[in-house]
C-alpha cells in the first residue's frame, strides 16, 4: 500500500469514526432518554432530532428543494453560494498574502518599519472582523467597489498577517555564516533576498498560507453578512440559521458545504506547496492562527 | 613586493565603557603572496575576530588593515576572497552545483560558463559525480570539500578558512589536509587558516602564528620550514614533531603567563 492510498483510507478511517460517534451518541440519548447510562447526569447536547439530526437526513436534505415549492435543491444552491463565496475568498487570499509578503520583506529590511508598524498590524487581528467588516464595506461602496470586491477586501484583511509574521521569520531563518558568505561574495542587497532569504522563508510560508486559505474563506462568509449580499455562503447560513428550528438538518448540511470549501483551499495551497518546496525542507509552524 | 595581507597596529574593541572586550591588541602581520599561515590560539584570543576583520565582515576600532593594497571593503567588492567556515554552510535548496557556482551567480557570469566552473572546481575537490546531489545526501567532509569548492570557484587569490575541519573526524581531517595542500599548490593563493588543532597548522603551513587570549595577542611568529610539498611522511619527519613541540611551549608560556 502506498503512502497516498494510505492517507486516502485513514481520511476514509475518521470520517466513518465521527459518523459513528455522532450517530452512537445520539443512539445513547435515545435510549436512555437524555442521561449517561446508569446515571441521572444529562448529557451535554440533546440528542433529538433539532439539535442533531441524523446523518442520513442531512444528507438527503441537501438534494431536496431548498425551498418549499423551489426548483433547485439544497446542494445546488450550496454549491452556488460555496463558488461565489471562494471566489471572493481566493481573491482576498491573493491579494492578502502578496501585501503579508510585502510586509514581510519590509520589515526585514527595516527595523524602523517593523518597530512602527507591528504593533498596528497585530491590533489589526484583534480587532474582530464583524466590526471591521461593515466600516470596510461602507468605505468599499463609497469607493464605488462591486460588492465580492467588498468581500474579498475582508477576506485579504484576514489572510495578510500569518503570512506576514511566517514570511518575516523564514526571511530571518539563515544562519549568520550564510548571510556572511553572501556579504563575502559581495552581493546586492536584492541578491541577499532572492538568491538567500527568500528561498530559505519558502518553508515557513507555505504553513502560512494554508492557514491564509482558510481564514479568507471565514472573512468571506463573515464579510458577506454587512455587505448585504444575496449570495454567497454567509448568506446562506445566515438564512437556514435563522429557520433552525423547523430545518436544522439545512444549517449542518451548508456548515458541511463550508467546511469542504475550506478543506478543497487548503487542500490546493498543498498541492502547490508539493511543487515548491522538496519534502525534506518543510518545517513545522506553529503559526499564529488570526482571530476571526 | 607587497605583502597580500598587511596589519599594522590592529585594535578590535567589543562594546564600550565597563563591558568593553579587548578581542585583539595592537596587532601587526604581515602575509607574503603564496604563504600559508595558521593561527592558534586558545578560545579568546581574537584570531577568528582577526580573519573577520580582514574579511570586511567587521570593521576594527583602530589601525589599518591593506589586502592586496587596498582596504578589506575594497578587496571584498574585488571579491579577493574566499571564505571557508567550521560549517559548511551549503544552501539545502541548491545542488551541489549550484552551491558550488553561487559566487559566480551573484558575480553575473552566464550559466554555461559557471556551470563549467563549477564541475571544473568539483573535479579539484574530487566530487564529481556529485553535481546534481542535494546537500543533504552528502557526508559533513564531502559537505565541506563542496564549500571548498565554493570558494575557489572564483579564484579569489585569499582563502580564509575559520577552523573548517573542526566538526570533522580524524580519519578525514587528515585527508582533507591533504587535499587542501594540493589545492594550494594547484591554486597558489595564499591561505589564512584558523585552527584549534597544533598538528594540524604545523602539518599545513608554512608560517604559524601563536596568540594569546584576552586581550587577542600576537606572541610568536613560528615559520614551519618542513619541505615541500608535504605527504603522509610529513608527520612522521623528526622536524615535524620538533616543530609540534615549539609550538605547543609557545602555547603553555601563554598559559603559565596568565593567572
């Protein structure tokens, strides 16, 4: 068996365990009418048919009519919204991890500029984007700018900073004697950055930007929400969050939807990655995650 | 003739006030075109700060130091240098190769020239075969003989090696000894080594310079007048182990010197 069938099946391995745990759970429930068995002590989450729904009823919402007496059903729309959403969100990414980059190679280069303008760029990620989101979009519409651009400017917000610290750090990975050795050879400074501190920062930034890819695409669900869009995945969970109570397997079955648009972006910054940097030159990141 | 590398009371002061570190005192050196010269001392005693600051990484606080005539930051941009450190310093995301033709990369010279350079340059260090290896799938001595290769890609007419077979075991320290020598020869540049090891400078050099530490002192000129060219029966000549022990007494009389 090889390496990548055997990625294949483990992947297989745990979503059939977490099908089973979830639907062994709510088994439990059912069964004991709530509590741990042999016990008065109540469950953490009910296990009724609002709050989780069964698997398979999920899954079949998503290829009923979305809507009573509509045409398309669940999945199609989904997916619309899910292609609409990544469109914004791999625009933001794009443009967000070229300004991170950017910032990075400022910042090494300047000290001044890092000392100065860190501290705004960390607060940058602490402010939360629901109140970020709408003071963009009304900039972005007295800018004249169409709406997905709106999005995707939020979507770019969130994306920018890991790459910016990871492309900073990975910049700054060569040893001493390397940067000596450069200076010995009489290099430009233009030399020093792409023949020896940018290929030397490649590792550190692709962990980077799969954590990129997943925080534009939560800045596009979340920044489609003030920009008062009809389409796009925020939307969407924003409307069957909304008819919960009478269609909750509808709410699952678009966080699903979402949470494969994330995995299919992270799964492309890998693919891209395999191509860029030979395997025994990764390294392991613990890149700060941005606060959504 | 004018010496290749010239000092004339060469100070290196670390930091300022009450934390300032002598690391070298009023040195003056002189090193002829062609000589090949080891310093030894024990930690402390500036000689890797004095190839640094020959090599322009650093500036001294007084005194002149000429390469070639020129000062070191002239002779760096003339690329009169090539560097050799303890590690070796190889770009992981580069072949062999490429390693190897980085200096003439920087330098702008076209791709088919360097790459000719470069296997010409492994040929001498006898790595060839070895040109489209990574860095990694090489041993640490082969590691080295590549930065070896590296810095005699340009014919820079200095080497200073910073202790380069330092991490190295016996059995290819000796080897690479060897093959150094025979660079040296082939090349005639002339050679700043810096090492930790007696046998090993009295076995390559032709001049050996005793430092002492704090603050980092030239005490003893030693010239090495072995013949040449140096072989395997250089260590087993009677004037090799006589030199060994001048040198190691020039080295007790530091220590017995300081408390």
């Amino acid at each position: 068996m090889n390496h990548r069938t055997r990625s294949i099946l483990s992947f297989l391995g745990i979503v059939a365990s977490l099908a089973v745990i979830w639907e062994g759970y709510k088994w439990m429930g059912q069964t004991t009418g709530g509590t741990w068995p042999y016990t008065t002590v109540r469950l953490p989450i009910r296990t009724n048919a609002r709050s989780m729904p069964h698997l398979w009823d999920i899954a079949e919402s998503l290829f009923q009519p979305a809507r009573r007496g509509g045409e398309d059903i669940l999945l199609v729309i989904l997916l619309r919204s899910a292609w609409f959403t990544f469109r914004s969100a791999a625009g933001g990414f794009l443009v967000g991890s070229a300004f991170g980059f950017g910032l990075g190679i400022l910042f090494v280069r300047s000290s001044i500029a890092e000392r100065g303008l860190m501290p705004y760029v960390v607060a940058s990620q602490t402010v939360p984007v629901i109140a970020i989101a709408p003071i963009l979009v009304i900039w972005g519409g007295r800018l004249g700018l169409p709406q997905a651009v709106q999005v995707a400017v939020i979507a770019a917000y969130l994306a920018f900073f890991p790459v910016a610290i990871n492309t900073l750090r990975g910049l700054r990975s060569p040893a001493a004697t390397a940067t000596e050795l450069l200076r010995s050879y009489a290099a430009s400074p233009a030399q020093q950055l792409w023949k020896l501190q940018v290929p030397a920062a490649l590792p550190f930034l692709f962990p980077a930007l799969r954590i990129a890819a997943t925080a534009s695409i939560i800045g596009a669900i979340v920044g489609e929400l003030p920009a008062g869009l009809s389409r796009g995945l925020g939307r969407a969970i924003l409307g069957f969050a909304s008819s919960f109570s009478s269609a909750p397997e509808k709410l699952f079955a678009s966080v699903a939807v979402s949470a494969l648009v994330g995995i299919l972006f992270v799964g492309l910054v890998a693919l891209v990655e395999r191509s860029v940097v030979p395997p025994n030159r990764r390294v392991t990141v613990d890149a700060e995650r941005p606060l959504a | 003739m004018t010496p290749t590398i010239s000092l004339d009371n060469v100070s290196m002061v670390f930091g300022s006030g009450t934390d300032a570190v002598k690391a070298l005192e009023d040195i003056d050196l002189a090193v002829q075109p062609g000589e090949f010269v080891s310093l030894i001392g024990p930690s402390g005693c500036g000689k890797s700060t004095m190839l640094r600051v020959i090599g322009d990484l650093i500036s001294p606080t007084e005194g002149i130091p000429h390469v070639n005539g020129k000062s070191p930051h002239q002779a760096r941009l003339d690329r009169d240098y090539g560097m050799v450190f303890q590690s070796a310093t190889l770009l992981d995301w580069r072949t062999v190769l490429e390693n190897v033709a980085l200096p003439l990369e920087i330098m702008g010279v076209d791709r088919p020239e360097r790459d000719a350079t470069g296997r010409r340059m492994l040929d001498l260090v006898q790595l060839d075969g070895f040109a489209n290896h990574y860095p990694w799938q090489l041993s640490g001595g082969m590691q080295q003989r590549v930065s070896i290769a590296r810095a005699l890609s340009f014919q820079p007419s200095i080497l200073l090696m910073d202790e380069p077979f330092g991490a190295l075991d016996e059995m290819t320290r000796e080897r690479m000894q060897m093959e150094l020598l025979r660079i040296w020869e082939e090349t005639e540049t002339t050679v700043l080594f810096v090492t930790h090891s007696i046998a090993e400078a009295v076995f390559l050099s032709t001049r050996v310079i005793v430092m002492s530490p704090r603050p980092g002192r030239i005490v003893d000129h030693i010239d090495i007048d072995l013949p040449q060219p140096r072989g395997f029966d250089t260590r087993e000549h009677q004037r090799f182990f006589e030199l060994i022990t001048v040198v190691r007494e020039a080295l007790r009389a530091i220590e017995n010197e300081s408390p």
